[in-house]
C-alpha cells in the first residue's frame, strides 16, 4: 500500500529543499494522520504502519513521532523517534498537537463504559455511545502521569450519546480544545466542543471544571 508524504514549504511556497530528504519525508507502509509543530520548531505527527494480514492492509492503533526540525527523527523521543501510545481497548485517536512545554497532546474518543442495568443485578449493559478522549506525553514520548489518569483523561455527554474527536488545539492559557462530531437521541448531525484544563479535568467554557469522566462541555446543532 501507498505510505503518505509530507512536505515542508518555504515562505514563498517552494518545496524546502534541507527538510528531509529534499524537502518531503516518508517511511515505508506508514500512513500520516495528523501533524504540528512544536515552539521549538520539531515536526510531531500521528501515524499508523500498515501490514498486510491474511491478504488485507491492516493499521494500527497509532503512534507519535517526532522529527527534528531538519526532517531527521528525534530519537531523544520515545523509543528512536516513536512513541506508542496508551490507548484503552476499543480507543482511538485522529488529531494530534504540542503545548509550550513540547509535550504531545492527542485526542480521539473511546466507548463508554458499560451501566448495571439495575441496582439489584451484577450484570452489565453493553455500552450505547463513545466519549471523548485525550492522551497527553511528556517531551520524552512517555505517558504523562501529571495529566487525567495516567496520561489520560475522558468526558462526554451521558448515556446514548457519541463523540468523534476531529481537531484537537491549545488555547492563549494553555487549555486542552476538543472539538468532533456529535450524536445522540436529541442530535445526529451536530457538533461537540470540550475544554480541558491543565491537569485533565473538562471544563466548560465560563464554569468550574469537573473530574475526567464527568459531562462537560458544550453541545450545538448545525
């Protein structure tokens, strides 16, 4: 299968000839998802190898890497420029960006978790919708335990409902903005937009933050 290129332009729109290999890199069966750049002028992206299994191309989950500003890998970046991420089963991820500190923030959305079906029974139902879902690492590639749980931190919008994260930003303060697609009983062409602070609680914008886990954020019909 066909791995994706990236290509670094000069200010005038040519193709900047001492980034990478003349200007564009690439790794064999590896497809690019998402990119940014961090302060310091390091190229991060979200990328997925591919394989072929059992006669069909199959991804993987994902994994950060970094490139120096020159288009080399960063091997000072998890381990020789790649990071695996810690994803919960089922979870995903599809935008990727870096704080003042260089330190990687992903965002992508995972299944809620399965409800009792009642106060007396031991037996769990199946989960109905997905959640939002951010993953931060440090500058090093690892799991950043100062973030949600270990690295992770969730919110939503209650039972039977779905996020998609699309775009994942940084705001002047330095807070977390998710932004993704959004369905429920209510809704089921619309959009969701969350903030998260520093730490990993979600915030909704103007309110006190809540713990991850917690519905918080805003909800608005197209």
């Amino acid at each position: 299968d066909n791995p994706s290129v990236l290509v670094r332009l000069g200010g005038d729109g040519s193709i900047d000839q001492g980034f990478a290999a003349s200007g564009f890199f690439s790794r064999p069966f590896t497809r690019i998802s998402d990119v940014a750049v961090t302060p310091g002028g390091k190229v991060v992206l979200l990328a997925r190898t591919i394989e072929l299994v059992k006669g069909e191309w199959v991804e993987s989950e994902g994994m950060a890497v970094r490139l120096r500003a020159n288009g080399a890998l960063d091997r000072s970046f998890g381990q020789g420029g790649r990071a695996e991420l810690p994803l919960p089963k089922d979870g995903s991820v599809a935008a990727i960006a870096a704080d003042s500190k260089g330190r990687v923030l992903l965002a992508g959305s995972l299944p809620q978790k399965p409800r009792k079906k009642a106060r007396q029974s031991s037996h769990r139902s199946s989960p109905s919708g997905r959640d939002f879902l951010v993953l931060r690492l440090t500058a090093t590639g690892e799991p950043d335990p100062g973030f949600g749980r270990n690295g992770r931190a969730t919110t939503g919008f209650g039972k039977e409902t779905s996020v998609l994260a699309t775009d994942v930003l940084l705001d002047p303060a330095g807070r977390i903005v998710v932004g993704g697609k959004f369905s429920g009983p209510d809704a089921d062409d619309a959009f969701a937009i969350v903030r998260f602070l520093g730490g990993g609680a979600s915030q909704k914008s103007g309110k006190a933050g809540r713990k991850p886990g917690k519905p918080r954020g805003k909800r608005v019909r197209r």
